[in-house]
C-alpha cells in the first residue's frame, strides 16, 4: 500500500544528521583506509586544507601532522580562528573567511563544509584557536558541543589545532596507512615549496616544487631531463618514460585533482599543439602523449569542483576578470614549451624519436584493430565471456559508481560468484585456462590475443583509463599455485601495458576465505591458521573444519559474504621505488640464476624455521 503522503512525511534535516546520512556527498566513500580516496583520508585533507590556505596567505610555515591508531591531531601557525567564532567555524554550515576574496584568494575550499564534515564523522572532535595571546577550546561529538571553555590566556604561537578521532559506528575498523598519508603530504610540499609539513616527526619539504615531484615518483629514468617551466600562477613539468599510456598530475590550488579537469584537457591539447607546430609536422595527438609523464599545477580565484572532494576541476576560467583556463594554459605552453624546445635541441631530438617510434608501433598494429574489435563485440554480443552488471562508472567519486569486475578462472568460480553477485553493480569476466606470459612483449599482443582483447574491451581501456566501466577490477582466483601463477600472469599484464590501472588504485586481489570453522551453533571464516586457530579454541571441541582449495568450493550462498558490504580486497599499489622493467623481469622473465637461488632459499627457510630465528 502506498504511504501516505502528508505534513507528517516531510522532514528537515539539522547540519550533522545530513552529514551523517548521506556522507557520500561530502567525503566520498567511507571506506576503512585500505584505499587511498576512503573517507578517513578526505577528513585528513579537509583540515590541512584549511592550513595550506593559511599559508598561501603569509601565515605560518610549518604544518604538524601527527596521528596515534585512530587519533589525529594537526596544527598549524597562521593567524588562528577569530575566537568568537570558533563555534561558527566548526558547526555552522555556510560559514567561513573563504567567501571574502580580500582575505583568501586562490585558496581550495571556498563552501564552507569540510571542516563540519569532520566534525560531524568523529567520535571525538576538538577545535582549539591561539591569537594574540588568547586561546579557545570547544569539544564535540558527532558535531554536538560536548563542552564550551572559557576563553583564556596562553603563551603558545598563534595557529588552530584541531584533533579528531573518525566515528567507528560510520567507518566500522578502520586505520590510517602511513604510504597514502606520505604521499598526500609530499604532493602539498611539491606545489608549494617553502612549506614544512611534519608526519610524526618526519619532516616533508621541496626546494624545486614539480622537478622533485616527477623525479621521486618516476620508477625508471626518463628519456631525456625533466622539462621544468613556471610562471606566476602555473607550473609544468614533463618528460617521457618507456611505458605504455601516459600518466599526469594535476593540481588546483594545491589540490591534487586525481580525476583531472578543465585544466588536465587543456594541458593535453596544448602540449599537442606545441609539438606539433615546432616540428612543423602533423603527429597523432595519441604517438606524441604516449609514454609522457607530466604535471600541472595552477592557481584560479574561486575554482569550482565537480565534487565536495574536489578531485575534478569545473571551473573554465582563471577568475573573474580572467582567461579562460584553456587559453591561460595554451597561451603558456605555447610559448615556454617551444622557446625550451629551441634552446635544448638534444631534448627536441629525444621527443622526435619517441613519437616516430610510437607512429611505428601504432601502425603495426593498425592492421588488427579492426578484427579484434569486431571479435570482442561478437564475444560480448554472445555473452561468452562476460557476465555485465547494469551500473557502470562514470569516473566520478560518489558511492553510486562503486561497480567491480570480477576477473575469475574457471567456469566452477565464476559460476559461484556470478549467482552470488550483486547484478546491479558486480560483473564477471571468466578466463579460459592460463593466460598468456606478455612479459616483454608489446602492446600488439592485446589485439591477437583473444583473452587479453576480450578483456581491454570489456574494461574499455584501449585509450586510456577516461572510459573506464568499473571503478574495482578485482583479481578473483583459486588460493593454491595455479591461482597465484594466474594472478602474476594478469597482474604482468596490467603491469606491462595499463600501469595506469593500478597507479590509480582501480586494481584489487579479492581475499577469501581459507577455512571454514562450525558447530552447530555458529559457523566463523577464517582468512590464515592464526584466525582458524583462534576459531577453534573459541568454538571449543572438535568443531568441523573445512579447508577451501578452490573459489568453486565455496557455495553461492557462502560466496554472496564474501562479496557483499564485507568484502575484503587487497589493493595492488606501486610505490615509488617500484622499477616496473626489473620486477617484472625478475618474477616474470627467464629462469635466471637469481630467481632459483631465491627460491632455494625460500625452501630452505621453510625447512629450518629454527635457523631463521
């Protein structure tokens, strides 16, 4: 029967309970911190990026970050929250300094929100403000006053500290992972040298700002030196590595905009046409970005996101009074780029090279294209390989878009997790057999390879990861070594033509269980001997005990836990360091002297445990 529909079914949500119910609107996903863009990460960047903006105004060099198991607190040394307002900038929505441009221009948050938002998403929530000899306190919980104390005297330096503990009951178990919290505070360093961030009491800063971000995250060396350019309000960085697709950076306002924007499409068209005029020839825009590593930093009055979590850049000009951002960033490029090109001719040869040998490449397998997009919509059409789901990504970050491919082997595996699956937003894609070692072989083996093509076509990753149709590409296989020979073959394969994949944190390993654990009352899964040791002694005597070899093994009625709202998923993450050529080689390569004697001393381990402790 239809509800009624009256005075009585209209409500009016207070700030917090609005946070609260829907915080997909402010933070993104919750998540438990095993992914970098989980929400406990977003509350982190919202209260630095209130003391960046600080900063950028002249106050403060040094920004504190300090965080104990669940715990965070952060400092900075600017002006300090006006004390009669520390309230009002806490929990009053719509409030703030940022909407007065005469005080913060160019800044990143402007709306008056993130602050709230953690406020409202913690247990545990202090705002504490020091000027000019006096200090504020206010403690709150879940966005409720807990206490208001009384303004009093204080010797320290004039700043806002603020500590927080995220709310469990929102973000269940969850912990903070030191790489992806490095990472984000390196990247504020990069674009804003000068400023000192301290982690725990380790100190982050950079002297050359997107030089030091290219050459610290580049695994190899690039073709020929870095390509640093900057003016006033942008900066640029670029050169070319030896892998496949390209990869960028892009910042507003010290914002790192993962999903790009207005500003990451104008530096794609403007580097194009740069290339293009100075060698006076007509490359394919795809042969002159292929392989291109770069970063992009630049400054705009009052930007627009297309997110609370401003990932993605709306704005299509500079400011008011402004260029366009396509034209700022053309008019730049054009000029800097091309002026560089002239004075540095070894570099101008190096980019020659690496286009003509992408135009080679390209063409070679121009030929085959066709057929094998053909072969994969026939396939598709024919729903040999692919079980699809009804809501795809859109590359956006809100929770709808959460849709997962399941890369399965066998018809067994990929039937259980096909009737367990959510049809609404998990797909199935199912192997047939090994796949093919690519190691070393180039991107022309996609296209003939049947499995691998099917498999571009149905993550639609042929040019890039902007038509990507599932946020999670999840490696589902067998826990024994068949399984894990498989997982290397895909992860080899990811790895050598679509890092992109993975460097932006889409790739998983599904974790499933090992054991089963029950009596008659109660039945635990367990992911290691640990867990189903710990099972066993709380289940008591002889409890029955299954060990699952296959997915297969695991019942559809069983497997629908294991990838629903509790799934566990390992994220497969490159670091820095990660020398993609000199790994994949050495797992994936010929049987050299090297790889034998690690084993040999891996079995030898396994033999005398005694020994190794």
């Amino acid at each position: 029967m239809t509800e009624n529909y009256s005075e009585d079914t209209i409500r009016t949500l207070d700030w917090k309970e609005h946070i609260r119910k829907r915080p997909g609107m402010y933070i993104g996903k919750l998540g438990d911190g095993s992914s970098p863009d989980d929400g406990i990460y977003i509350l982190l960047k919202e209260v630095i990026d209130n003391c960046i903006d600080e900063y950028m105004m002249g106050f403060g060099k040094t920004i504190e970050v300090n965080i104990d198991e669940q715990w965070v607190t952060i400092r900075d040394y600017g002006r300090g929250v006006p004390l009669g307002k520390v309230i009002d900038v806490a929990s009053k929505m719509n409030t703030g300094a940022k909407y007065d441009s005469k005080v913060f221009k160019k800044t990143v948050g402007l709306n008056g929100v993130g602050i709230k938002a953690v406020n409202a998403l913690s247990s545990s929530f202090t705002i504490q403000s020091v000027r000019e000899g006096k200090e504020k306190v206010v403690d709150f919980s879940e966005g409720e006053i807990v206490k208001n104390h009384q303004q009093r005297n204080s010797t320290e330096k004039n700043g806002t500290i603020i500590t927080f503990e995220p709310d469990h009951t929102m973000f269940g178990k969850f912990n903070f992972i030191d790489e992806y919290i490095e990472a984000m505070l390196r990247n504020y360093t990069y674009l804003i040298t000068g400023l000192t961030i301290s982690y725990n009491g380790q100190k982050f800063q950079s002297k050359n700002g997107l030089l030091d971000l290219l050459q610290e995250n580049m695994s190899g060396e690039g073709l020929y030196p870095i390509i640093h350019l900057k003016n006033g309000d942008i900066e640029i960085a670029i050169t070319h590595g030896n892998q496949y697709g390209d990869e960028y950076y892009g910042f507003v306002n010290g914002q790192h905009t993962t999903q790009g924007g207005t500003h990451q499409v104008a530096f794609k068209e403007a580097l194009v046409k740069t290339i293009r005029d100075f060698f006076k020839k007509d490359f394919d825009a795809s042969d002159i970005r292929t392989s291109i590593i770069a970063a992009i930093s630049i400054k705009v009055e009052e930007p627009v996101f297309e997110s609370q979590t401003k990932t993605k850049l709306g704005s299509k000009d500079i400011g008011p009074k402004g260029p366009s951002v396509r034209n700022f960033i053309m008019n730049f490029l054009t000029s800097k780029l091309d002026d560089y090109l002239h004075k540095h001719g070894d570099t101008a040869h190096a980019i020659l090279r690496k286009i003509q040998e992408s135009e080679k490449e390209r063409k070679a397998i121009s030929g085959i294209k066709k057929l094998a997009r053909e072969r994969a919509k026939k396939a598709n059409l024919h729903n040999k390989k692919l079980r699809d789901c009804r809501i795809h990504y859109n590359g956006k970050d809100d929770r709808k878009n959460e849709s997962t491919l399941f890369i399965t082997e066998g018809d067994s595996a990929s039937g259980s997790i096909t009737k367990s699956r959510s049809v609404n937003t998990q797909a199935v894609f199912s192997l047939r057999g090994k796949p093919l070692n690519s190691f070393g072989l180039t991107k022309k083996v996609v296209y003939e390879n049947e499995e691998f093509n099917l498999l571009q076509a149905a993550l639609n990753i042929e040019d890039g990861l902007d038509g990507l149709r599932y946020k999670n590409v999840v490696i589902a296989t067998d826990a024994d070594v068949d399984g894990m020979h498989i997982r290397l073959l895909l992860l080899t394969f990811f790895l050598q033509f679509f890092p992109n994949l993975v460097r932006n944190g889409h790739l998983f390993i599904l974790q499933t269980p090992l054991f089963r654990v029950r009596n008659k009352k109660e039945t635990i899964y367990c992911y290691s001997d640990d867990e189903k040791n710990s099972a066993i002694e709380k289940l008591g005597r002889s409890p029955e005990i299954t060990r699952f070899k296959g997915l297969g093994e695991i019942s559809p009625d069983e497997f629908k836990h294991f990838i629903g709202p509790n799934i566990r998923l390992q994220p497969v993450r490159l670091k820095k360091e990660d020398d993609l050529k000199e790994i994949l080689g050495f797992y994936m390569g010929k049987n050299t002297p090297e790889r034998q004697n690690f084993i040999i001393d891996r079995l030898r381990v396994e033999e005398d445990p005694v020994e190794v402790a």
